[in-house]
C-alpha cells in the first residue's frame, strides 16, 4: 500500500478490491499510521524494509498453521 513514499503492508481491511483508496488512514506492518495513496505513480515507489520485513514474518507464521486433514 503506497504512503508516504514508500509501499507499506498493513493487515487494516480493504474497503474495496485488494487496495485501499486514496486519504485512507491505515496502520502499517511499520507501526506507522499513513496516509493510502492509490495513484499508479506511487506504485513504482520503493517497499518499506520494515514492512516488507514484517509481512515475511507474518507468511511464515501462517505457513507453519497445521493444517485440516478431510
């Protein structure tokens, strides 16, 4: 999620799609909280470290969730 001029990860809700609209306030994986901006430029901004740092952590913890056998 752009903000800032960075692209941060944030487990908030999405009002709609897989984004959060432009002036949207969102808690980031950085403990930050910005400001969404949703424009196709802030896309190509570089990823936040300490999100993308984070949101790793975050996947690894969900892959080793024992999983349902049916």
């Amino acid at each position: 999620m752009p903000a800032d001029g960075r692209r941060h990860a944030s487990l908030d809700k999405r009002p709609w799609g897989n984004a959060y609209p432009s002036g949207m306030l969102v808690s980031t994986l950085c403990s930050q909280e910005v400001v969404a901006d949703a424009t196709q430029e802030a896309w190509l901004w570089r990823t936040c470290d300490d999100c993308h740092s984070e949101a790793r952590r975050v996947a690894e913890a969900v892959l080793k969730v024992p999983r349902m056998s049916v």
